[in-house]
C-alpha cells in the first residue's frame, strides 16, 4: 500500500480500505436457505485480528502518533509534579481541566460534526469544506481570547486582587485555543486518511514543547502555573501553524454564506453534542470538583498524579476513534448499521482487554513506579492508582458505545444519559470521600462510568 504523504490534498489521501469486512451475524442463511451454526470464540478472535491487520497502516500510525502526544504531556506532568508545590500543581490540573472543557465543546460542536458530516459532501467539496469549518473554529478561538481579555481586565481593574490572576486567565485561554487549533488539524488529517500529516503536526508539538521546557529550565527561571500553560500554549500553536501549512486548505474559497450554512448544519445536531460534552466533563470532573470542594488543591493534585500513571492509556482512547470514526461514518453514509455495530464491538473488545494488562501491570509494579515517577512528596499512592485503573476499564467501555452514537448522529441520546450519569458520579463522589477520601472521589467518577456504559450498549442493542 502506498504511504500518504503529509502534504498532499485530501483526494490523494489512500488510506486502508474503508468497506467493512463481510457481515457475519449469529446466524447466516446458507446458500441452500439454512442457517449456519453461531460463530465460535476462535472465529470471533480471527475476524478481531483480521480487521485490525487490514488497517495495520492507519492503526500503527496512529499509535505512534498517540505515543508521541501521551509522551509530550507525560514528560511536561513529570517535570512540574517535581517542581510545583502540591497547590500549584492542583492548581495547574484544574487549569488544564478547563482547557479539556473548551476543547471538549470545540470538538463536539464543530470538529465531530465536520467529522461525521464529511462523507455526505461530494467529494470535490470536501477540502473547501474543510476550510469554511476553519473559518468558523477561528472565529470562535479568536472571539475566546478577546473576551478572556476584556473580562479579565475588567475584573481586574473593580477588585484590586483579582489583578495577579490576569496572566493565568490569558494563559488558560491560550493553552484551550490552542488546543483546539491544533485538534482540527489533527481530526481533518484523519478524515481525509493522512494519518502520517497528524503524526507531524504531534511531532512539532513535542520538539517545541521540549525545547521551551529546556530553555525555562537552563535559565533558571522559576516555574509558575501561568508560565506553564504559557509554554503548552505555544506548543499547541506550533502544531496549529504546521497543521496550517501541510494541510492548503483553499481558504481562498471561504465565503461567509458558506461559514453560516456549515455552522448552521453544524449546530443542528451538535447543540445535543455540545450538552453531553459539557455534562461529560461534569461526570469526569467529578473527583476534582469534590476535592477541591471537601479536601482542597493538594488533594486534586494528590488525585491528578496517580492519574499521570494511567494517562498515558488514557491518551490511547483517542488514537481508536480518531481511526475508527471516519470509518464509522463512512459506514453509517452507505447504510452498513450491522457493520458499524460490529466494528465499534471488536474495537471496544481490544481496547478493554488492553485497559485490563495494562492495570494489572501497573498495580504490580505501582512501588516502584510510583517514587520514580512521582517523586517522594506523593506517598501511600496505592489505593489511589487502584482507583484510576477501575475508572480506565470502564471508561474504555463506555467510550467504544460513545463513539458509535457519534457516528450514528445520536447526539441528544447521548446528552440526555450523560446527565444522568454525571448526577450519578457527583452524588457518588461525595458519598465516598466521605468513606475513603481522596480514592473515594475517583471512584465516584468510575460509578458513573458503569452507569452510561450499561445505558448506551443498551441503547445500540436495540
């Protein structure tokens, strides 16, 4: 198969192909009008095995591309966990936390929806459209950072000590912008099949990032919180800007008729989309949002370092969808529900028996790994990582039925059980930190986690 190129236009992208395997239920008609015997655990194994060689290209890609952006945020939590006070590094978590939250409602408002709605446009329009979106992701980073601006100055200047929170404000606002800039690049490159385009984008996130890391660091410049989100901000502008160029999008053709008519579809089905992103972040927020409120910023810092140790796991979820949802779509646009049913299943499959060694090998190895990766100022970390390894299984099996009512366009199904299941983690997480502190709270998240997970399979059975 030939290699795709980062800087080559979308209708050269030769990705794995996108016809889904032969549709093998339960039970077959023969060719003489019988049934075939159910398919045996051997069988099942093949096809998973079979489906995931097919698209080995775009699969290792992809992995590398997630090994390098898990790598990237791993080594920037490694250096400020040592360097951060406990508070600060609090601190920096829920600064981060937000930013997730504007990405999170960036990506389901217009990114998902460029995704989903891609294989309906013809195929000469499919890169302007890519553009038109640009336009309008712009216009919503560009008006983000002046109002962050207006506001903070305005705080600022009617209470006096609001005014040293005004480069930490502009550093958050920069750092969720910017990772928004840079998700579009990456999310357009795996829908048109360039996955090698999103592992340069990811490259020259990590080489910036490093660097600037590197030089704080050789002059001896204290590390803050703003300072910190400064440098990932630029990073992720670094990848916007080289997303930018490799991509040529024809932004020459970008008309505000277009903008308004791709961010009216947009909205129709992403309003659901962006209810359940925000309710979601609630449910996954859950444990900081407890802690924060019941034991205070050292102990979100104490729960977002045991989390370090599961991230980089974590950071695998979006490798799958980023290769599966284009394809999902794809599907969904030629009528193919068995199809898609059956791939979101094999792929849910993989992904959980992965969380499953992947935990085990890090509760086995968790005295070691954590002084070595922690530091010495975290101790008696083990009911804590516990904790994050039972949030990991569970969330990669709700995710795997998240990503195929995305592909299906169930956004208000989605948004209505994820309220649900947010009220469920936060009354749950204050119920258990109650019983076991800090572990308590993140196991609240996990107890939402089940709940959506059990509510959206059974949904995609029906």
């Amino acid at each position: 198969m030939m290699a795709s190129l980062p800087g080559r236009s979308e209708q050269e992208g030769t990705g794995p192909d996108l016809r889904a395997p032969p549709r093998r239920g339960a039970l077959q008609m023969g060719r003489s009008g019988g049934t075939t015997r159910p398919d045996t655990p051997s069988q099942r194994v093949s096809r998973l095995l079979g489906y995931f060689l097919a698209r080995r290209k775009a699969f290792s890609t992809s992995l590398l591309n997630q090994g390098l952006s898990s790598l990237t945020n791993f080594a920037m939590n490694f250096l400020l966990v040592r360097v951060l006070t406990q508070d600060d590094y609090g601190s920096f978590g829920i600064g981060m936390s937000i930013c997730y939250l504007y990405s999170g409602v960036g990506n389901a408002l217009l990114l998902t929806q460029m995704v989903v709605h891609t294989p309906e446009k013809p195929t000469d329009d499919r890169l302007p459209y890519a553009a038109r979106m640009f336009g309008v992701v712009g216009i919503f980073c560009a008006a983000t950072l002046l109002l962050t601006i207006v506001v903070a100055l305005g705080v600022g200047l009617l209470w006096a000590p609001a005014r040293g929170g005004f480069a930490l404000a502009v550093a958050i606002a920069a750092a969720s912008v910017g990772f928004l800039a840079k998700d579009f690049f990456v999310r357009q490159a795996y829908t048109s099949r360039l996955e090698t385009r999103a592992l340069v984008v990811t490259t020259s996130i990590f080489v910036v990032l490093i660097v600037l890391l590197a030089l704080l660091r050789s002059i001896t410049v204290p590390f803050t919180v703003a300072r910190a989100l400064g440098i990932f901000a630029l990073a992720q502008f670094a990848g916007a800007i080289t997303g930018l160029v490799l991509t040529r999008l024809p932004l020459s053709t970008v008309s505000w008729k277009g903008m308004r008519q791709d961010f009216s579809e947009a909205w129709r089905f992403g309003r659901w989309a962006l209810g359940g992103v925000s309710i979601t972040w609630s449910q996954s927020q859950a444990y900081a949002l407890v802690t924060l409120g019941l034991v205070g910023t050292a102990g979100v810092a104490r729960a977002n370092a045991a989390r370090l140790l599961v991230s980089p796991f974590l950071l695998l979820i979006p490798t799958m969808n980023q290769v599966t949802m284009p394809r999902l779509a794809d599907m969904r646009a030629r009528d193919e529900r068995g199809a898609m049913v059956k791939t979101g299943k094999l792929t849910t499959s993989l992904m959980c028996s992965l969380a499953l060694l992947y935990s085990a090998g890090l509760l086995l190895l968790s005295t070691s790994l954590v002084p070595a990766i922690l530091g010495p100022k975290y101790t008696n970390m083990r009911g804590l990582v516990a904790a994050w390894c039972f949030v990991l299984c569970l969330t990669v099996l709700r995710d795997g039925a998240g990503t195929l009512l995305q592909a299906m366009k169930r956004f208000r199904s989605l948004t209505l059980l994820n309220a649900l299941s947010a009220i469920v983690a936060l009354a749950a997480a204050i119920g258990l930190i109650k019983v076991w502190a800090v572990p308590g709270a993140v196991l609240g998240t996990a107890a939402g986690e089940l709940v959506l997970a059990v509510l959206l399979w059974r949904i995609i059975r029906e």
